[in-house]
C-alpha cells in the first residue's frame, strides 16, 4: 500500500511512522508513505495557498490553483489512485471503512486548514470523504492519520499476529472485553479469577458477558444499529 500525505504541514505527520508497528511495515515495504505540499504549486508570487471566503465568513479557505495542480500531477503519475478527503462535513469513518480501504493500493488524504477547502476541489477530485467524529480540529493531518493507521492494521503483514484483528472492537456489535497483563494482584486490584483457571470455554463465556456489559454502557446505539437488540434484555 501506498499513502501520500498532501499536506501544508508534512513534518507533522512525518513523526508518527518513525516507530512502532506502521515503521516495522515500512521497514518490510509493506507500506510507502509520500508527502505532496500544495505551496509547492501554488502560483502566488509569495506561494500562498488561501485567501477570503466569498459570500462572507470568518477565516481563510485554501483555494483551488494549488490543489487542482498538485492533485492533476498525483493523478497523472497514479493512475489507480484513491482520493480521500477529511472534513468534519462528510460521513463517519467506522472500521468496514478501513477494511474496505485496505485493498487499495494507493491512497492520498487531502488534509484541509484554516476554514476548510474550497468545495469546488472536492467536488473534482475526491472518490470519498470522511470524518473522524463531530468536532473540529485545527487541521486534517490528525484525521488523515487516524484514518491511515485504521487501514494500514487490515493489510496482510502489518500486524504481528492478524488473529488480533478477529476480537477488536466493531468486528461484532460488541465492544472488546477488557484485557489484562502480569502480575496477576497489583495493588490491592485482581486479575479476574476465571481468566487464571484455564478453561477456556468459561473464559469466553465471561468475555462476552463482559464485552456485553461495556457496549450496553458505553454504546447502546452500537447494538440497535446492528439489530442485536437481544444484547440489552
């Protein structure tokens, strides 16, 4: 797979495959990660990238000159491409999303600043748009980057042991069960015991029952949405 970043701020996205799992599939060529920079191809005497909004509004919008020839270039050289672009104006991200993404080869993530980008960029050029949640953040490197690391952990390879991906949250209606580690009393709080006994079958049983409990807390909405509605009785 590969990701290309078109970014103002590249090197803050840069740090975040430096270590760790993303960096190990790297390593491997499982993953390439390139960076396009709109001020690159801005035509501005001083390479500016924004400008008033029409119609009014407070803030800057990126204008279309740049982006239109960074994504003509993207475009020219890759022909299999797939455009994202990260809005908070746009559907949920959810995790078929990401494993539906994971059988592309190339993606790019458009990251918009100041007050958004202008429509007419996205209206060309994006095969999908996303959100990452109903709030708003100063730009779209975090949500890019959210998205790309979701995608990236359903790629063959990426993961050290792919049988991780079968219990994770959002695979079920279900959240996941709450995990613990050695040692087995730390401070005064314990492992619960039937995870200490060995039988297996009792441990999932006591797992489900406890991913039930978390998602009828947590996220009720989860189990309407999916039609399991026997989980809340």
């Amino acid at each position: 797979m590969t990701y290309t970043f078109v970014t103002l701020f590249p090197n803050l996205i840069e740090g975040y495959f430096k270590d760790s799992i993303l960096k190990r599939a790297i390593d491997k060529d499982i993953l390439e990660i390139n960076y396009l920079n709109p001020r690159d191809y801005s035509k501005n005497k001083h390479f500016k990238v924004d400008d008033t909004a029409i119609g009014g509004g407070a803030g800057m919008v990126m204008n279309p000159q740049p982006l239109f020839d960074a994504l003509d270039d993207l475009k020219s050289r890759n022909e299999n491409i797939h455009i994202v672009f990260l809005t908070p104006v746009a559907k949920p991200f959810v995790q078929n999303d990401a494993k539906r993404l994971a059988n592309k080869t190339h993606i790019a993530f458009v990251s918009g600043r100041y007050e958004g980008i202008d429509e007419r960029v996205i209206e060309k050029y994006a095969d999908e748009v996303f959100s990452i949640g109903d709030y708003i953040l100063t730009g779209g490197e975090l949500a890019s980057l959210v998205i790309c690391d979701a995608v990236s952990r359903n790629i063959d390879g990426v993961l050290g042991n792919a049988q991780s991906l079968e219990v994770e949250s959002f695979e079920t209606p279900l959240l996941e069960a709450p995990s613990f580690s050695k040692p087995k009393i730390y401070e005064g709080l314990c492992v619960p015991s039937e995870y200490l006994k060995g039988n297996h079958s009792k441990i999932r049983s006591l797992k489900l029952a406890l991913s039930e409990a978390k998602t009828k807390f947590f996220r009720p909405e989860q189990l309407i949405k999916h039609n399991a509605e026997q989980y809340l009785l």
